[in-house]
C-alpha cells in the first residue's frame, strides 16, 4: 500500500492536466508513505510518450537525502493520451528495484511497484493507493484500489 494526501493526489492531477506532454517528478517519503512530490523537468527526446527526469534534479534529491533530508521512494508521471497503467515502455525503462510508480492518466491515479517477474509486463505488481485526508471543498478519497483495466 502507498500513503498519499489528497493533497498531493489533486496536485498530481493538476500538474498532469496542465501540460500536453507527460510530467514527471520525484516521490520522497519514508517507506511507502509519500511526504512531499518533487516535480522534475521532463528531459525526454519525445516527452509526449516518454519520460525522463531531469538528472540534475535526480543527483540533488539524492544529496538531500545523504544530507539527512527526506529520501526517494519512487517517481510519478504522466500517461496524457493513454491509461493510468504502466506501459511496456516503462517497462522496458524500470529496474526491478522495489521503487514506487505513481502514474496519472485523465482522472486517475494508480500505484505500483517496480519488480523482477511483475504482474504487468514483467516488472510491476499494482499496489494499493490510500488517499488520505479529505479536502475542505468536501473531496473524498477515490479509487483506493482503482486499477484501470487492460
């Protein structure tokens, strides 16, 4: 299970909807709880189907972290024409190494885990999303074990 605010969900909801090309960005936290998203600078030759995070921004967060700041946990980005699903390009692109995947698509945002043999193209296994926190404009947690389909 990954642990977001809802908070940090409509902001990954609006900083997808505000661009034409995928987002991409940093998820810091302890374990699987998200306590701050770190949006990147999309480096990616074609960032319309791609994405790749700034590396000046991958090496400062890891410093931060050596520095005793909060650690990188996983990443999040955007699928602007496709599914909150994990695509065998991102497959192809992920090392099996147990980091978390935020993916937003539309409405949606799912969970995922980065593994040898995953469930999904080889390399992820979906993951519980807890939203936690309601909004004052009366928002409620959504899709806490939404996966969209195939």
């Amino acid at each position: 299970m990954v642990r977001i605010t809802i908070a940090q969900r409509n902001e990954l909801l609006a900083l997808a909807a505000a661009e034409r090309d995928e987002v991409c960005g940093l998820l810091l936290g302890e374990g699987d709880g998200v306590t701050r998203l770190l949006p990147c600078r999309n480096v990616a030759a074609d960032p319309a189907v791609r994405f790749e995070i700034d590396p000046a921004a991958l090496i400062a967060a890891h410093r931060t972290a050596r520095g005793g700041g909060a650690r990188i946990i996983g990443h999040y980005h955007s699928h602007p024409s496709g599914v909150a699903r994990p695509s065998p390009r991102d497959a192809a692109d992920a090392a099996p190494d147990g980091s978390i995947w935020l993916i937003v698509a539309g409405a949606a945002v799912t969970a995922w885990r980065a593994v040898a043999n995953g469930a999904v193209h080889g390399r992820f296994d979906p993951l519980r999303l807890d939203v936690s926190g309601c909004a004052a404009s009366g928002d409620s947690p959504q899709g806490h074990n939404a996966i969209p389909p195939r």
